[in-house]
C-alpha cells in the first residue's frame, strides 16, 4: 500500500485495498478482554488456545499447535522436512521458496497443495488429496495441505484424517478469516514428533499474548463464526457483479478473493490504482489480476472509466448459444408453449403501427412516432435483457455464463435457416415446382406462383446469404461486443425493420426510423459475413467488390455478392412483387443457379457458420 501511494498518490484512506483475501469485516474483542503485556505468554493458556483450535478444526488437541502464523509454520516445516516440494502450478509464493523443487533429487518429496488454493481459488476434492496421501505415503514422502481460507467453508477441510501414523500435515491462518492478520497466529497439524521439532524451533513462548487471547476468544465465538461463514459468499457475488459488469470473468470459490485473467492485466491493475483502487498483479503469470473481498461494494462502481480491457461477454457465452441454436434450433414444441421473443416484438410493433400511423397525421410526425416506437421496443428488449443478466449474474456468480447463453440462443437462428431452406432444396430434387414455390414462398416476400425452378433456386439462395448476416452474425457480433442487452437490442430492431422498415406508403414514414437503424446496426456485420462467405466459398472477391453496390440496401449486397461469386451465379435481377415488376440490377455473373447450387450454397452456409464459431473462439482467446 505504502509503494501504491507513492506511485499513485493519496493517503491510505484515499485508497479501496483489494489486494489482499484478508477478511475486511475482523472479529471484533470484546471490550473486557484483558491481556498482560507485563508477563510473558503464559504456557496455560497456549494450551487453552491450541485446544480450542483442535475443536474448531475437528483434530485431536495433540495433533495441533499455535505458531507465528502459517507462513512461519510452512517455513518452519520446510528446515524441518528436509525435502524437495511438488507444487501446483499457480500456487503462493511461500509454497515455492519453502519448498523449492529439486529435479534430480529422490521421489520422496513433500507435495504442497492449497485448499482453497491461493491465488486462484481452486478447491481440491476430498478424495484427490486421499488418493494424494496414498501415493506420498508409498513414496516416504509427505502432503502437506494449506488450508489458510478453510474456515470459511469447513466441509474444504482434511484436518479430521491428520493422524500420528499418516504423513499428512495441514496449516491454519487465524488472521485470514477473522480479519486480523497482525496478531500473527496461524497452526500446524501434524503427527506429535514432528510437532516436537517445530517446537523446539519455535522456543516456549511461539506466540504472543495477544495473540493467546484473541484467538481462544474467536474461536470460542460460535455465533461470529457462523454470521460471517453466512455473509461472505454475498458479499462475494456481490464483487463479482461489479467485475463482470465491466468485462471481467471473475474465478475461484473462495469467498475472499477472485481471481481475473486478462491480457491487459497490467493496464487492468494500472487503470485501478490510478483511481485509488489496488489489486494484485502476478509478475510471472503477467495475464492474471487478483482482488479480495471489501466492506462495502459500491466504491467499486469507480470502474466507470475506459480501460483496454474487454467487451462485455465472454465468448463461453455466444459459443454456449451457439452449439444450442444449431443443435436444437428453436423447437416446435418449445414455441407452442412459450412462443418466441420476437413475436412479443412484433406484437408491441402493430400495436404502436396501429394507434399512431395514421393517415390524418403528417409525414414528420407519423416518422417521429416510428422513432418512438422504436425507441421504445429497444428500450423495452434491451432493458429486460439487462435486469435479467444482472439477475442471472447475481444469482450465479462465476456460473452465470450457462444461464446467460440459454437466455442468448434464441437470438440466434442457424438452425432455423436450414430448417426452412432445405425443404425448398428437397422439392426441387423431387422436380415437384408447386411445393419448391410454396416453400420458398415461406422465406421470400416476392411473388412465387410462377417461378421456374431458377426463379426458385435464385430465391432462397439470395434469402439464405442474407440471412446469414440478420439471423447469425449480426446477433452474434452484437452479443460479443454488448452482451445480451446488444444481442436482443438488435433483433428489436431487425424485427422492426422487417415489419415496417418498408419505402413504400403507408410506412414510408412510420418505418424510416427502423430502416436507418437497421441501416446502422448492419453496417459492420453485413461487411463481416460477406468475408466469411468467400473464405468458406474458397472465392466471389472480386464479384464481391465490383458488385456489393447494386443492391438498394446498404449492407443487403454484400452478403449476396459473396455468395454469387463463390457460386459463379446470377443472383437479384428482375422480381415480381404483387404482381408487378421490379426492376433490379443482377448481382454476380454466369448462369441461372440450379439445384445442385443449393447444395453448394447450403454447405457454403454451413462452413461460415464454423468460421464464426472459430471467430467468436478467437476472440475469446485474445481477450
């Protein structure tokens, strides 16, 4: 803290102190304890205490003793041990320098394992450290498992199978969870001839009064003990909430701490501490970032300022909706139950399109009351996303992310463009032109009673290439960069395009609101899912770039260009629309596509669909 104010400026009560698990919420003595700084440490009642401590840690009194805290007990051990360490990858540094590790030394070692493991907050299974014990025990060798942050979830522990004929030993930290790190206590378990050697190292007096009275005090305070084991994991979703709101993927079960990976970890730690907020920066694992557990979770909401940090969601989420869009699409019998989000949109549309586009109104306020509605179903599906992923991640905490993709996937719609061009594709193979024309008329707004089967294939090739962009990727790339509240912000908006977003009267002006914004939303995804076509397509650049223009949409042509230039076809042209001509310029060059260019353009389709699967996974990574 002293070295943070003096690169950051302020005083200490200037500053949020998040680096350090420590519990920020300490016991607190009672205003009666007396303690006699006069005479030394009194042998009674270091008795008392360690009797206590075995109590609160379910262990035989004579398996336990009080030292200088369990840093000065892993110290200890290691001159005492005299053996090399096998420790976690990620692990606290003491467990390292105590126990250096040795490569060319015998296999009997002493494998240092923390539970809950700091900094990451890993928990260690019951049986993994039984099966641990085993093996060390078969080799001569020793577990020993630091149990620092164990007492605030007990069922963690090991302590109850220390026994004097197992090589087992466990460390304890009083100032951890009690809050009280300066008394300096901690407690070693272990078999009473090893004991005997600590104790010999340590001297009579291995602690102070103080520390004496607090921690028999403490541990003899059952009704703290049981509020606080209550309120910690709270106060932890609680930090969580905050660190995710800004992009951050919190980790560890351990309620005192969490642990954040990021690429920018040192501009993360760099960007707090100018705002008076420290965390824990880890110089040999410079991805990581840790923070514990605080008083008081509002100061955190000073994450308001920009950081290169990252986007809103994280991928496991959009991969998660992903995998269950293209396995399940969005099945019937779940739609007959509960429907489907966008029929909600559409519903709010027709009412507002109802009651304020009229006739009698003039153009600029029918289209300020286009805007308005817009406005309002935006409001409406983005606000409902938001209080549900706060809600989600409150709940859930570090597991949100399943929840938050179950909530995402029906945005998404591989599954159902599929579903709805393949039996187009299907009638065709079996030369049936009536139900090729009935199916396709099912995804298509043009007239489809008399299309030859080019007329057919033409039509839910242009539809499945543009839908690629509106029903995937436009979707995605929205809940990349602005969570769930961006993913269903723009299907609001797409809903409302297709509805009313039309040139023609009577929603020319009621729906130019929606148009633009479409427009807008569209711009980068249209560009992105052209890319991903002629990378699946192995070509259509040059069609692409010479014909991506010619549609009268923005962002429609791009997607189309790809898909006629990796086809080698003529896509758009002349169309009818209730029974009239609409003179359209063509898109791509050579021939008609016929069935066999369905197929083509389905596996095409589908190859995109993987390439955004790998993007999405790509920014996962380098985020």
């Amino acid at each position: 803290m002293s070295d943070a104010c003096a690169r950051f400026g302020g005083e200490r009560a200037d500053w949020l102190d998040l680096s350090t698990g420590i519990n920020p919420r300490p016991w607190t003595p009672p205003e009666a304890m007396a303690i006699d700084w006069h005479a030394l440490p009194d042998p009674a009642g270091l008795a008392h205490l360690e009797h206590i401590a075995a109590a609160a840690f379910d262990v035989d009194p004579r398996l336990c003793m009080a030292v200088p805290g369990s840093e000065a007990g892993l110290r200890a051990l290691s001159s005492v041990l005299g053996l090399p360490g096998v420790h976690q990858p990620l692990c606290y540094g003491t467990h390292a320098e105590a126990f250096p590790s040795s490569p060319g030394a015998s296999e009997a070692s002493v494998r240092i394992v923390g539970n809950p493991n700091n900094p990451d907050g890993a928990i260690t299974a019951r049986e993994a450290l039984l099966d641990a014990l085993d093996r060390q025990e078969a080799l001569g060798g020793w577990l020993l498992v630091d149990e620092a942050f164990a007492d605030c979830s007990p069922q963690w522990s090991i302590a109850d199978q220390v026994a004097e004929d197992r090589r087992l030993i466990v460390t304890r930290s009083f100032g951890k969870f009690f809050g009280l790190a300066g008394v300096r206590l901690g407690f070693v378990l272990a078999p009473p001839y090893l004991l005997r050697q600590l104790g010999r190292m340590h001297g009579e007096w291995p602690v102070c009064s103080a520390a004496l009275a607090f921690g028999a005090a403490a541990y003899g305070d059952a009704a703290w003990i049981a509020a606080t084991r209550a309120e910690l994991p709270t106060r932890a979703r609680q930090l969580d909430t905050v660190l995710q709101r800004h992009g951050l993927r919190p980790q560890g079960a351990c309620p005192l701490f969490r642990l954040v990976a990021s690429n920018n970890a040192q501009s993360l730690f760099e960007a707090l501490a100018r705002q008076h907020i420290l965390t824990r920066p880890f110089a040999k694992h410079p991805r990581l970032c840790g923070s514990g557990s605080r008083r008081t979770i509002p100061r955190s909401n000073a994450l308001t300022q920009p950081w290169p940090v990252q986007v809103s969601m994280a991928e496991p989420i959009a991969l998660a909706a992903l995998a269950l869009d293209a396995v399940f699409g969005w099945p019937e019998r779940l739609y007959r139950v509960v429907g489907h989000p966008v029929g909600l949109f559409a519903r709010v549309i027709r009412t507002c399109e109802r009651q304020w586009n009229r006739s009698n109104r003039s153009f600029a306020r029918r289209r300020l009351l286009g805007a308005v509605t817009l406005a309002l179903l935006v409001a409406l599906s983005g606000g409902a996303a938001l209080l549900l992923e706060g809600a989600i991640q409150a709940l859930a905490g570090p597991w949100a992310w399943p929840f938050v993709a179950v909530a995402a996937w029906p945005a998404l719609a591989q599954r159902s463009l599929l579903d709805h061009y393949q039996p187009v594709a299907a009638a065709l193979s079996r030369a049936d032109l009536p139900e090729a024309r009935s199916a396709v008329s099912r995804i298509v707004g043009r007239d489809t009673a008399e299309l030859d089967e080019g007329g057919i294939a033409r039509a839910a090739i242009e539809s499945l290439s543009e839908s690629f962009c509106d029903g995937v990727i436009a979707p995605l790339f929205w809940l990349l960069v602005c969570g769930l509240p961006g993913a269903w912000a723009y299907k609001a908006i797409n809903t409302a395009d297709s509805l009313i977003g039309h040139p023609e009267e009577p929603l020319r002006a009621f729906g130019w609101a929606s148009a633009r914004c479409d427009d807008l939303a569209n711009l980068a995804p249209a560009r992105l899912s052209a890319v991903l076509i002629c990378l699946a397509g192995a070509g259509g650049w040059r069609v692409l770039r010479q014909d991506h223009g010619k549609h009268t949409s923005p962002n429609s042509g791009w997607p189309e260009a790809a898909m006629a230039g990796a086809l080698g076809v003529r896509l758009a042209g002349p169309v009818r629309y209730d029974g009239m001509t609409a003179a359209k310029p063509w898109i791509g060059q050579g021939g008609a596509p016929r069935l066999e260019d369905m197929w083509r353009a389905r596996a095409i389709f589908l190859r995109a669909c993987l390439l955004a699967w790998l993007g999405a996974g790509g920014v996962e990574w380098l985020l």
